[in-house]
C-alpha cells in the first residue's frame, strides 16, 4: 500500500505500522549483536581491542569507513536540508565528499605509518608525550561528544516518528535506549565488533537509499528535471532550484555558508573517529586503498541524497515534513513511506537506526582509546600499564561516555543532525587539523606550538559556538526561551576565525619557543611517516 501525504497535511499519528517498526528494530539489533558476540571472541590485547588486530582489508575498511562517515547526518540530516532549503542543502553534501580528498592526499598514509591506537600517538612522536597527549585526548573527547550529540538527536527524532511519541519525555526514553544499546555494542565487540556493524550497516544504507532513488526517479520517468518541476510545485517555491535559499538571505548567512563549507573540507582529516580507522589496517597501502574505496562509496551515495531531497520534496511536502515530530530528520521515512508504505518505512528507518547505531559506537570507542590509551597508559601510568588494566580502563571508560551522551542528545532533540554534525566538524578542524599538519610536514613545529594550536583553536570554536545563534537568540536555538539571548557571534559555524586561529595559534607558539625537540626524533618520524618501517612500535618509545 502507498502512501502519500498532500503538502498541506501533516500526519496525525506515527506513519506505518509502528509495532512492524519496532519488530524490524529488534530483528536488526539481534543479528548485529550476534557478529558483535562472534567478533568479541579474539579480543584479548588492547591492540584487539582498539586497532581490530589490524586484521581488516583495504576494502573491507573502505566499507568500514564509509559506515562510520555516512551518519545520521547524511542520511537523515542531509535529506532534510535538501527537501526544506533546496540547493543550499546539497552543499553539505559537496562539502562532505570534497573533504575525503584532503584525508587522502595530506593525512592518511602518514597518520598509519607513524601512529599505533590514537590521535595522540601521531602528535605526541617527536614532542613532549604528557602535555600533547592530555590535550590530544582533550580535543578527541570534545569532538566526540559534539558528534554524539548528533546522532542521539538524530534516533530521537527518528524513532519518535515511527512510534508517534511525540512528548518530550517518551524521546528521552527513546535516546536513552540508543545509548543503552550503543553501550553494549562497544563493551562487547570492541573495534572488531565495531567494525563489522559499520560494514554491514554501510551496505544496508547505499542499498536502501540505491532503491529509494530508482523508485524515485521512475514514478518521473527517469526524468530528474521532472522530479524537480514537481519539487517546485510541491513546495510552492522555485527558489529551492536556486542558490542562496538558506544562506543567501544577507551578507551574514553568506559568510555563515563560507565558514561552513570551510569546517566540512577541512573537519574530515581530523576526526578521531575516522583517523582511528586507518589503524585497523596492516599497511600503509590498504590505508590508501581504504580511503579510495570510502570516496567511491561516499559519493555514490551523496548522489543518491540529491534525488531523495527532492523526492520528499515532490512526494511528502516541505510543510509536512517540518510539522513531523523529528523536523527536518524525517524526511527520508515519510519518503520511504509515500514510497512503499509501513513495510519500505520500516526498513529504511531500520537502516537509519543501525547507522546511528553504528556511528554511535565508532565514536564511542575512540573517545574510550583516547582516555584510556593516551590519559591512563601512557600518562598516568607512565606508558607500563598492567596487563589488561588498559582495556579494563576503557570499557569502563565507554559507560561514562554513554551517559554523557545520552544526557546531552536529550539536551539536542530536535536540532537538524547535519547542521549539528557541522559544528562537530568545526570543532575538529579548529582543534586538531593545524597540529596534524604541522606534525607530519614541519621539521621546526614544537611542544608549545602544538598545545597553543590544539588548546587555542578547541576554546575559540566552543567560545563562538556558545555565544551563537546556535545556543541563543533565534527561533532554531537549543534554547528557545525568548527570554535567553546571548549571542553576539552573529555565525553560526565559528570555522572561518576558530581554524585561521589555530593555524596562526601553531606557528606563533613555535616561533616564540626558546627550545627546540629532539633532531633524532624527528628525523625517526620522517622516516616512519614515508616508508611505515617500525609503524607498529610508533608510539612505544
């Protein structure tokens, strides 16, 4: 049975059949977790635990890594923006892919041959190990929580859609389920378990979305200026074919839209989440050929968010999708609805709740590394941790990050998940990307430099998110009370000053330090980052 909304309705109850819904939820939950059960098998060191046993293949990480990239923001955010504000929506889709060619040709294969678990272990190589490593696991725990934020906003809208829960305490309870889950995943499978999950959730999605667009495109005739004619009609505006819907409204949105695209290209090749997936693989060379086969997956799939934004458009409504419970987020489910009805939303809901899933966990686990590898064994425990206390540390580690993130995505229900991914990626770019570069390609780069960079570019882009309209001061804010207004930053991406800062932030720190580091160190690091020799003691010094 199909069914499609008018554009001046808006759906009264959940759309389908919500216990169909929640029986495919359940279906997925329970096969994943027994690959999760079977993976946890061989995870007896930390190197199990995090890095997978580097046991993974170029493919088979490309897949991985496509599974982790392609989140609740891509899927459910991006389609979204695309249905709502056109044009200006699909450039989060640009921004995303174009980004993956700087991962490839600035940090991939160095970032494998030089580091061993973590971020931190690349920074840290020829600097001062405590400092480095406590700001490194600083930075990785701040953009893991923004990242979080997004997909737990992103399950909560999702799945109070599809159950028609529509008060705020029934979402609370949904996001705490999520992070329920996304805890045992990450307890149980560790790294390998984390990774199966993202390769089959990957497949899951291109395919899900691979039929949507067919379907799409041959209700038009395979005409795609068709799908947009009827978009237009629809939506009862032909500016959603136009640039500037969104950020062409004055100057300041304009700029918005630069800082924007700046904190997309430049946040990818500074996630830790994706950074960690290169780790997973035994050489350099799969590292390479990980991220190829991410690109060819990534855009294939991007291509396809261009057809679904203006298949909601012209199937479901602009209007009905922003008066749904999950706003802007359910757009791909009503499509899939007007598609196939309750059976076709079911499944696409089921993949868009297994790639939250997935996501959720991936960051989990780094953000778990991070504290446990670089604060505790490396840190406090002087680099000689007892054996099997690291992982120990870092299972405990996943449950304090879980709650964290389930308090904070009650906190962000409701906000569009791509747009909260975007700061996520501001936030990586500002704190994480100039030290990396300066890391791997200036011999001259010290401990001082490092820090201001890291420290410097990680407060100015909180600062300005905090005083944003983001938090304060419009109608979109997370505090919608009119009462509360705050915001002087008149952006709402802080990318264009927070990443120039911290660029600046690196150089100026190096050039007023006094001291230099170590010569043997850095020329070992050069070594290493060009020819992977020794790669697996990197950071065992």
């Amino acid at each position: 049975m199909s069914i499609v909304f008018a554009a001046d309705a808006a759906p009264a109850s959940a759309p389908g059949n919500p216990w169909l819904n929640i029986g495919i939820f359940a279906l997925f939950v329970a096969i994943t977790m027994v690959i999760v059960f079977r993976a946890s098998r061989n995870n007896k060191t930390a190197s199990d635990y995090y890095a997978a046993g580097r046991s993974f293949t170029g493919g088979q990480n490309g897949a991985a890594i496509a599974g982790d990239y392609l989140s609740a923001a891509s899927f459910l955010g991006i389609v979204g923006a695309i249905a709502i504000t056109g044009y200006d929506g699909f450039m989060y889709s640009i921004g995303f892919l174009v980004a993956w060619l700087v991962a490839l040709l600035l940090v991939a294969e160095l970032l494998r041959n030089t580091g061993r678990f973590t971020m931190a272990d690349v920074l840290s190589f020829r600097l001062k190990q405590t400092p480095v490593r406590v700001a490194a696991a600083i930075t990785t725990l701040v953009v893991c929580f923004f990242y979080l934020l997004a997909q737990m906003a992103g399950a909560g809208g999702l799945v109070s859609l599809l159950l028609g829960i529509g008060d705020t305490l029934g979402q609370s309870l949904v996001i705490t389920v999520v992070g329920a889950l996304m805890i045992l995943y990450v307890l149980i499978g560790g790294m390998k378990g984390t990774t199966w999950v993202q390769i089959i959730k990957a497949v899951l999605l291109i395919a899900g979305a691979a039929v949507m667009t067919v379907w799409v495109l041959a209700m038009h005739g395979f005409d795609f200026s068709a799908l947009l004619e009827k978009a237009t009609v629809v939506a009862e505006n032909p500016a959603i074919l136009d640039p500037g819907l969104k950020y062409g409204v004055s100057d300041i949105s304009k700029v918005d839209f630069i800082s924007l695209g700046l904190a997309l290209v430049l946040g990818t090749a500074a996630l830790p989440h994706v950074l960690m997936r290169f780790y997973t693989v035994p050489t350099a060379k799969e590292a390479r050929k990980s991220v190829v086969w991410a690109i060819w997956l990534i855009g294939i799939f991007y291509v396809f968010t261009l057809v679904l934004g203006y298949g909601a458009a012209a199937l479901v409504g602009p209007a009905v999708i922003a008066a749904a419970p999950g706003g802007a987020n359910s757009a791909a489910p009503l499509l899939a609805n007007a598609l196939g009805g309750p059976l076709l939303l079911g499944l696409i809901s089921a993949i868009a709740f297994a790639t939250i899933l997935a996501v959720v966990a991936g960051l989990t686990i780094t953000a778990a590394a991070s504290f446990a590898h670089d604060i505790y064994a490396s840190v406090v425990k002087k680099g000689k941790p007892a054996a099997g206390a690291e992982v120990k540390v870092a299972r405990r580690t996943v449950v304090v990050i879980g709650v964290i993130a389930i308090i904070g995505g009650i906190g962000a229900n409701g906000q569009n998940v791509a747009f909260l991914v975007a700061l996520a990626f501001a936030v990586a770019a500002s704190a994480n990307l100039p030290t990396i570069v300066y890391s791997l390609y200036w011999k001259r780069f010290t401990t001082k430099g490092a820090l201001w960079s890291m420290y410097g570019g990680l407060s100015s882009a909180i600062i300005l998110i905090a005083f944003s309209p983001v938090v304060s001061g419009s109608e979109t804010s997370m505090l919608k009370t009119d009462a509360i207004d705050f915001a002087w930053f008149p952006l709402s991406n802080p990318g264009i000053v927070s990443i120039p800062l911290a660029f600046f932030l690196g150089w100026l720190g190096t050039i007023l330090d006094k001291g230099t580091e170590d010569p043997a160190k850095e020329a070992e690091m050069e070594v290493r980052a060009l020819t992977g020799i020794g790669a697996e003691g990197a950071s065992q010094h």
